[in-house]
C-alpha cells in the first residue's frame, strides 16, 4: 500500500478531469480491470510518430500506449519514475512492520492467518515494484541502500503505531483504502512496467480492504471494550489517513510533468475528496464515527466539506520527527546487517557450484 | 480410537511451529525469504486449524480451535520442546524446520495411510506442506552448511544445539519411524558438509506431558494476551 | 508460467535468487500465492537475447504488407464450405 506522502515538495495538482466523472459507477476492482482491457487494447492501437526518439516518445504517450523498458524516454521521465516506484517499494516493505507488530497476538487463529497472509503480500509487492524499478536500470541493493540510509522515502503513514488490534482493522479500511484509491490511477500509467505490477498488485490488494473493514465491523457490534477501542483507532488514524494524499494542490511544486507524462493522472485534493466521499457511507455502516465535527454534505459541490489533515505535522512526520520514523528505519536496517552472513552463504555457495560444474549445464 | 492428546500433539507442534515462522516476517535476511517463511508459517498455521477443530470435536466438551490455542497453559500444551526453542538466528530456524519437516512429513504419510478417516484427510494435504518445507530447509541447510566458514559455524552450531530435542518426536509408537528420519536428516547434513552429532547422552522431553521449557511460557502469553483480556468476545 | 494445462507459459515477473534452485522455490512462493499457475520456467535475465527498438523497424514492417499471409485476404465464393 502506498500513498502520496514522501516527498515534501508535493506532486500536486493541475486541474484534472473529474475523479468521480471519469470513474462513474465503477467500483475500485472494476476499474482495475478497466485499466487492464485499456491497457491491451491500446497495445493494438498503432503510433504515428517520426523517428526523432522525442518525438516517437511523445506520440506513444500521446495515443495512450506504454513505454517499454528498451524504448528511448527522456532523463527526467525515467528519473521521476525510479524514484516514484522505489519509494512506492519501500512503502510496501516498511508497511509490512506496524501491522507485523499484531501477528503474534492476532485474536482468533482465524485473524493470525489472514494477517500473516496479508503482511506477506506486501512483501510480494514490494518485490514486484522493485523488479519494475530495476527494468529502469537501478539496483535493488542501489534501492535499499537509499532507503536505509535514508535518501529515499517511505509513506509516512507508516511512522505512526499500532497501539491496539483494531489498528489493524483501521489499518486495512482507512490505509488501505486510501492506498487503492491512489493505486487504481497508476493502473493506467504511461510506464509499461510499472502499469502491470500495479493491475497485479490493485487485484491482490482487493481483499486488504475488505479484511480491514470485517475486523472493525465486528469490534464495533462486540463489547463496550471492542467498540471503544474500534472508535480510538479511527479517531486516531483518520486525520493520517487524509494527509497519505500529500500536500494540498495549492502547495503543488512539479507535478504538471508527470500529468502529461500520464504517470499520475488526478491531483492531491480530488483523490482526497473521493476518499472522504468513500468513507462516509462506510463509516455509517460501520456505526463509527468520523473525528470532524465539520464533516456534512455539501449539495452545491455534490461532495462532502471536511476539515483538511495538518499539514505541518505531515512535513514533520516527512522531516523524520514523526512517532515511529526511527523505530521503522532501524528495524529495517538491522534485518538487513543481521542477514548479510545468510546472504553471503548463498553467494559463496552458488559461486562454489557454478566452479564445480562444466559452463553450460 | 484417536486420543485427544495424541491429535494436540500434532496441532499444538504446527501451531507452535507457525508462531516461531511468523516472527521472520519483515526481518528475514531477503525479502524473498520474508514470504517463504509466511508461506511455511501459514502451512503449518492451517493444519494446526484443522488439527486442534478435530481434537475438540474428539474431546467432545464444545471447545473450539481459539478455545484450544488461547485459553490452555503452558501445562496443557502437547508439542514438543523443539519446536518453542527461540531462534536467535536463521541457521537455527532452518535446522529447526529441518528436522520438523522431516518428521512431520513422515508421521503425516503415516497417518494419511492410517485408520482415523478424519486425520488421514488433514495429513493427505500436509505431507505434500510438508514436503515442500523439507525441500525449503534443505536447499538453506546445504548453502549454509557450505557457504562461508561463519554460516558452516552457525549452522552446525544449531545442528549441534538442536539434535538432543529431536530425540523427543520418536517416543513411544514412532521409535520406528526414526530410521527413516535419520536417512532424510543424514542426507542433507552431508550434502551441506556437516558432521551428524553423536546419539546418546542428553534427550529432553516432556513435551508431549505438558512438562515443556521455560520459552513456552513466554510465547503463549505473547500469542493469548488480547484473546485473554476480552473473556467470551468475537473477533 | 503456464497458468493452466493446455496454456502456453506467459512471461509473469521478475526476482532475485542467487542459483537456480533458490530462483525456481522463490519464482513459486512469489508469483503462485493464489494459485497462479502449474508449471515455471526460470531464467537467467543474462541469458536473455533481445532485439532492441532500434531494430524495431527492419525486424517487424517487412511483415507489414504481406497480406496474402491473412486468410481474410481471400475471398470465398458463395456457397463454398468447410474453407
């Protein structure tokens, strides 16, 4: 899962068709598969182009095809998109730890087995981005590096804690939520590569939710105790939630490039307000509620009004001063020093074998 | 007829098994192994499922499988010690699934073959589990064993510590099924260049009694802490 | 992967693994996790022989417009069956 927030200069917007216009209907997972029938079908679509590498570039992207790891793209195209995706894989990878910290206690077996199943897809979908970063001409190791030593970001909504069980459930309906809705977009991304690893990763991450939204439907029809501690997890995780779509659209520094490169197609604030749009109904449905005393109906703008994150404590989470922004880090790093000797062993073995055995075979 | 302690052991060993697995997860040496080891976690998670549903339904006093896992003491757990021994590190995980999966493996052909249409039905699926986590430890064994001069330390180091509690899994009805499991083990040692430790001497149990190490203690409270704080509550 | 029997293999992804037999248990604990397929192929990416875009032109237009490869090219007469 993966949101917005990493980068303090925020890819924010230029004015974009209407989120909910272009998606009328459909459902997340609907239009999933809509970005992969578009996908094949522009694939048959022929570009009209010169032979100037620019222009071929453009015209590929123009007729709403994708770019392949071989074709010419410009510096800043493949640049943007290197550090998007690795900080996407990264997201995946730190991800994995404030809902990890559950496993072992998980209530019923039936939880630990569903988590457990969870968590490891988010490995697996770390490694998909990875492997899609890696067709761009970087290293995983080069990837890691820059994360462990802090280069690279992660999604800040990750340097908060999960402090009970239905943090997990919060995790799953409101992170979650957030994420898929700033992955289906990317469904539909310029970037061959990167287009597929998110219609596989969207497809897998369809059940993410859904779990989220079961655990805290049941924590808030069980004990007073269950539902207390449900509404503490939404009342926490809400406001962290809304800031996983990065800065406002007015704060936007350069995303006006990676628009007509069609690596993102909507801005910070409509994503945002879809997602609120979302959770509302949920919420109702849920018997939770929402911390925004502002949060109603809105005829004229056919949305609702809400009150926006604080941003300050975004930039600060950003700058590394959040909750847990240390603890994920060191975690992280010293998986990785603790597994260098097994890393090794695997080296020296396959190198050992491949001088065994005659080249070829 | 099943006993219920004799259908515990197998669930509470799986269960166990999974808990120590799940620990790996987001600090595995690769990430690639990260999912591995869930993979193998949640193997043994849902044989321990189906293993401790069947021991209640045995037992017959209306306890389900959260009933079984959370609320049983350490005293009332029937697996053996070594699968609560803590993993200080991977070369001990793998020797522990080593020599789990190989047992596991073949009491779960055993059992497949075997009488209890109930059991055998769950042991048909795990054997196959179970053969794919004996091929997983063995592939690891071997690079350890024969990687570097540390990871040949590390790892005979768990080989050596973990051997006497394997001496445990063949008590009672299954002393014949230790040949067998010493030709699967021995194969692999060897292969990964490492020196099978002597029998005799020093062979823990207890496991199967209720009389576990101390370690059990401490992962069962991990495991039942929340179940235990919301008495009768749906998760 | 062939993803069923009587299916081609179909290129699914990526991964690491230092030898082959770790490439092939990491290929299925990664890509079969909803049971994706029966059958994997590894490969080396080294081993991999690729025409490049630069080629594109003078490997693939000179099928262009040989049409008479196409069974559409050709027009059956009325009445004619099984053709």
């Amino acid at each position: 899962m993966y949101g917005n927030d990493f980068a303090a200069t925020g890819d924010a917007g230029v004015p974009a068709s209407d989120v909910a216009a272009t998606s009328a209907g459909r459902t997340l997972l609907e239009q999933v598969e809509d970005a992969e029938r578009e996908l094949r079908s522009a694939s048959e679509r022929s570009v009209v182009g010169d032979d100037r590498l620019q222009d071929y570039f453009d015209a590929v992207i123009n007729a709403d095809q994708k770019i392949e790891p071989r074709d010419w793209m410009p510096d800043p195209y493949r640049l943007g998109l290197i550090r998007q995706i690795a900080q996407h894989a990264h997201s995946e990878i730190i991800g994995m730890q404030p809902e990890g910290n559950w496993i072992s206690r998980a209530p019923s077996l039936k939880r630990k087995a569903i988590l457990l199943a969870k968590v490891q897809d988010e490995a697996g979908h770390g490694l998909y981005l990875y492997a899609a970063a890696e067709t761009l001409g970087v290293s995983r190791s080069d990837l890691v590096d820059q994360l462990l030593t802090g280069r690279q970001k992660y999604s800040s909504i990750f340097n908060y804690p999960t402090l009970t069980w239905a943090d997990v459930g919060t995790i799953g309906w409101l992170v979650d939520g957030a994420a898929i809705v700033n992955q289906v977009p990317l469904c539909r991304c310029s970037y061959g590569p990167y287009a597929r690893a998110m219609i596989r990763i969207c497809k897998e991450e369809s059940f993410h939710q859904r779990q989220g939204f079961e655990i805290l439907h049941t924590l808030a029809h069980g004990t007073p105790a269950q539902r207390a501690m449900a509404q503490d997890a939404v009342n926490r995780w809400w406001y962290p939630s809304l800031a996983m779509f990065g800065p406002p659209d007015t704060a936007s520094t350069h995303s006006e490039q990676s628009m007509t490169w069609k690596i993102k197609r909507f801005s910070n604030d409509e994503l945002r307000q879809r997602f609120v749009d979302m959770c509302v109904q949920q919420a109702t449905v849920l018997g939770l509620s929402l911390p925004d005393p502002d949060l109603r109906w809105n005829a004229e703008r056919d949305h609702y009004d809400f009150t926006q994150p604080d941003f300050h404590e975004l930039m600060r989470v950003i700058s590394g001063d959040g909750p847990c922004n240390r603890q994920r880090l060191e975690h992280r790093r010293r998986a990785h020093e603790e597994g260098a000797w097994v890393r090794e062993a695997a080296a020296a073995y396959a190198a050992k074998r491949a001088a065994r055995e005659p080249a070829g075979v | 007829m099943t006993s219920v302690d004799y259908v515990l052991g197998l669930g509470d060993d799986a269960l166990v098994a999974a808990q120590r697995l799940a620990q790996w997860c987001a600090r595995a040496p690769e990430l690639e192994e990260d999912v591995a080891l869930a993979n193998i976690a949640l193997d043994q998670l849902g044989a321990a499922r189906l293993l401790l549903t069947y021991a209640g339904e045995l037992e017959g006093a209306g306890r389900d499988e959260d009933a079984l896992a959370y609320l049983r003491g350490d005293r009332e757990y029937r697996n053996c010690l070594l699968v609560e021994l803590p993993e200080p590190d991977f070369a001990v995980t793998m020797a522990k699934l080593l020599f789990l999966s190989a047992y596991q493996k073949l009491r779960y052909e055993w059992l497949a073959a075997a009488g209890d249409e109930r059991l055998s039905a769950v042991a048909d699926k795990a054997r196959k589990e179970s053969a794919y986590h004996l091929d997983h430890a063995s592939l690891w064994t071997v690079r350890l064993g024969d990687g570097t001069p540390e990871s040949h330390r590390r790892m005979q180091d768990a080989v050596d510590r973990l051997w006497p509690y394997t001496h445990e899994l063949f008590e009672g009805d299954h002393a014949a099924l230790r040949p067998q499991w010493l030709s699967l083990v021995t194969a692999v040692l060897d292969e990964a260049t490492l020196t099978r430790p002597a029998d005799g001497g020093w062979a823990p149990g207890g496991g199967r009694q209720g009389l576990h190490t101390e370690h059990l203690s401490y992962l069962l409270a991990e495991l039942q802490v929340l179940h235990r704080a919301h008495p009768g509550a749906r998760w | 992967m062939r993803p069923r029997r009587g299916l081609a293999h179909t290129h699914v992804g990526s991964l690491h693994a230092p030898d082959a037999e770790l490439a092939l248990r990491n290929a299925r604990d990664l890509y079969t996790r909803r049971q994706e397929g029966v059958s994997i192929w590894v490969v080396p990416a080294a081993s991999i022989v690729a025409s490049s875009p630069d080629e594109k032109d003078a490997f693939f237009d000179p099928a262009a417009d040989k049409v008479y490869r196409h069974p559409t090219f050709y027009e059956v007469p009325e009445g004619a069956g099984h053709i």
